[in-house]
C-alpha cells in the first residue's frame, strides 16, 4: 500500500505530543501497514523516504542490507525487473533498525519540480532479497531555474524555391532531461546572433519539443527563390527558462523563376533584302513559335 503527501503538504506531528507518544504511534501505523512507504518533499529538492522496517526472516529479526532505487518515470508494463535494474541507486544506505520501526532516508541532489519514483528492497547477511516494495511517487519542490540545453546539430536538409527543411536533436527540460515546453525558430538573410535575434523573422507553426535525445524535424515555408537563409533554434520550458542560441546553419532557396519571354521581335529593315518567299516561311515559323 502506497501513501503519499498531496503535493504541496509536509508530514507534521504536533508539538504537545511527547517524543515517546509520538514514536508509540509511528510504530503503531508501521504494525497496521507494514509494507507502506511514502515520499515527502523538502524545499531543498530533496526527498524524504519513509518505511517500516521488516525483519531477517519474514518480519523476525534485523535485515543486513536495503536497496533503494529511483527513476523520473514509472513502471511499465509491469516489468518491475527491467525498470530496477536501469535505476539510480541510493547511497550511502542506511543501516536496517528492529522489525516494524520507522526507518527513513534522506535523498538529496535531485532536480526541481521533477517527479520521482522510488522502490526498496530488503536482503539479509546471505544476501537473500526481499521482493520489490510498493513504488513511492513524489514530485519535488523548488524553483525551476535549469533552462533547456542549446540545440547543437540544427541542419538544413534541403530547400526548395520557397521553403528550407530542417532537423535537430531535440534538447531537454532541465538541461539534456525531460522534454521542453516549446520552440522559437527564426530566420534571416543574415547570421543571426544572440544581439540581433529579436529582428529575425519567427517561423509560424513550430513543432512541440519531443522527449530529449529525439530526431525533430520542420520546414519553413515562404520563402523567396534563389535567396541564402540563416536559421536558429531557442528551446524554452514552462517558467519559462530559456536556452542559449542553437548553432546557426544557412540553406539557399532554389532558383526556380526563368527568364522573362521576349514581346518585342521585329525585322531589321535595313538588314538587306527581304525575299518575300523566305520572308513569308520565316513569318510563318516565327508565329508558330508563339
């Protein structure tokens, strides 16, 4: 059974209550739920881990060893394995205390506003491992002040006489993790720099920014023939913290537009004389030719 905080709640006690009351009822919720674990927030984005403690044999005597373990996505497809042994291990971990006393842990270093999600499991000295706990869900707290990664390998793909395409990898929310909340690309016929971007044109119609590490692409549209375009990328997430300038590739438009069609042919009248047979065939290939 898993018990969690509402986001933004902290687990209290009241300050009449003395210290052996209070410890008397934490072990009487550990002998009521003694597989229940929670996850508590703290302002530093760190989280607190809560559980009862089992025992060597069952629930008789004092565990050896726990292993605690989180990622920032969830199980899926019930494939518990799979997602524990990609997980993040917890360290250093704490020492097993008497079956059916509160243990907790103090995991630090995690980003703000993310959500984790943590199981613990239990071994004695052989080590025999106890099965996996019930996964505690939490999201930290904090302020958001990690701005998406730039965009490195923006690329034109191809152009045609009105459009350029275009590919990158996408960056994440807090730096390479997660996925960022949207995009601003622009264009010009100019290298564009961090102090003139606000005069580049912003493309309409951007696509959202897709998980960290994914192949994007989009194309623009409108363009002039036979005209050289620079582009870059700037990824913001939902504060919005946003990133550096991407890398700045150019692309030329096709030239599509021909050479205008000649309205003024005519004889040069003083090029000599005009045979009024050849006259009338040359007349005659020249009107077909329109």
């Amino acid at each position: 059974m898993l018990i969690a905080p509402r986001a933004g709640t902290h687990t209290r006690h009241s300050g009449n209550l003395p210290p052996r009351t209070l410890l008397f009822l934490l072990a009487a919720v550990a002998l009521f739920c003694p597989c229940a674990s929670l996850a508590q927030t703290a302002a530093d984005s760190s989280v607190t881990l809560l559980w009862t403690a089992t025992g060597d044999d069952g629930n008789v005597g004092n565990a050896s060893y726990y292993d605690i373990r989180y990622k920032i996505v969830g199980i899926a497809s019930a494939d518990t394995a799979t997602w524990w042994s990609t997980a993040t291990k917890v360290l250093p971990m704490p020492t097993p205390h008497a079956p059916g006393t509160p243990d907790s842990m103090l995991v630090r270093g995690l980003l703000p506003l993310t959500t984790y999600y943590f199981i613990i499991r239990v071994a004695d000295e052989v080590p025999n491992w106890s099965g996996y706990s019930n996964l505690a869900v939490r999201t930290t707290s904090g302020s958001d002040v990690t701005a998406p990664r730039a965009v490195t390998d923006l690329a034109v793909t191809a152009t045609t006489g009105t459009s350029m395409s275009l590919r990158w990898t996408a960056p994440g929310d807090d730096g390479g993790t997660g996925t960022a909340a949207s995009y601003d690309i622009r264009y010009s016929t100019s290298a564009i720099t961090s102090a003139n971007w606000g005069t580049a044109v912003q493309a309409t119609g951007e696509p959202a920014p897709a998980v960290a590490g994914t192949q994007q692409t989009f194309t623009i549209t409108g363009l002039n023939p036979s005209r050289t375009y620079y582009v870059a990328i700037r990824a913001s997430d939902e504060m919005p913290n946003v990133s550096a300038l991407s890398n700045v590739p150019s692309g030329t438009t096709l030239d599509t537009i021909p050479p205008a069609p000649v309205h003024d042919l005519s004889l040069d009248p003083d090029s000599g004389t005009i045979d009024p047979v050849v006259s009338a065939a040359e007349y005659v290939v020249a009107s077909n030719a329109r």
